[in-house]
C-alpha cells in the first residue's frame, strides 16, 4: 500500500473563513502523482491554486461564508437566466420580422417592376405621342 506524505509550504495568504494562515499542500503518493493545493491550518478549508473552493472548513465562520457565497452564485443564475431568456425573445422577435420582411420582399418586388415596367410604357407612349 502506498503511504500517503503531505509537505506544507506557506503561501502568504490568509483565510478570509478564519483567518488563520494558508499554507501550499503537496501531497504525494508512490503511485499517486502529486496533488497541490491551498488549506488553512485552523480550520482546515481547502482551495484549489485557482482559489475554487474545494471542502468546506469545520468552524462555525466557514459555514456563514459558504452561504454568502451559495447566495452570490445563485444570483448569478438569476443572471444567466436572464441573458438565455432575453437571447431567446430576441431571436424570435428576429424571426417574426425576418419573416414579415422575407413577405414584404416576395411581393413589393414584382409590384416595383410592374410599376417600373408601367412608368417606362407611358413615358414611351408620351414620347411617342400615343396619347
């Protein structure tokens, strides 16, 4: 079985849980390839080096933290669900005129033509003197 070692450096930040001190863990494995990551030493949150939250601490403060930041992410949401809802009416309301205006093309073409077609007979007919 292959035993599991943890080395710990200090990565200078503090836990905005706690604020206890944050250290860089390294742990390694003889079959495991090494895994990095950011902890608190009080209570013991773990961070990914991309500051994502990864467990939970086991203090009191850690938990409101979480909520604050579950609250904040489902406004985020909210957000997204606004912007798809709003992409989605937009593209409809493009459509219905897209489709109006595909009608409009269908027929204001052949009208203008034969308006043309008309204009260019009687300027003729003037020119000629056939009325």
């Amino acid at each position: 079985m292959s035993e599991l070692r943890s080395s710990w450096k200090d990565s200078g930040y503090d836990c905005d849980h706690c604020g206890g001190q944050i250290f860089e863990r390294t742990d390694e494995g003889l079959m495991l390839a090494p895994h990095v990551y950011h902890q608190c030493r009080l209570c013991g949150c773990q961070w990914s080096l991309k500051h994502e939250l990864i467990r939970l601490g086991t203090k009191d403060s850690c938990r409101e933290q979480s909520r604050a930041v579950v609250g904040g992410a489902e406004q985020d949401n909210w957000k997204i669900l606004g912007w798809v809802l709003g992409a989605i009416v937009l593209l409809f309301v493009f459509t219905r005129i897209g489709f109006i205006l595909g009608l409009v093309v269908r027929f204001a073409i052949p009208i203008l033509f034969v308006g043309l077609i008309a204009v260019v007979f009687y300027r003729l007919g003037r020119a000629e003197e056939w009325w």
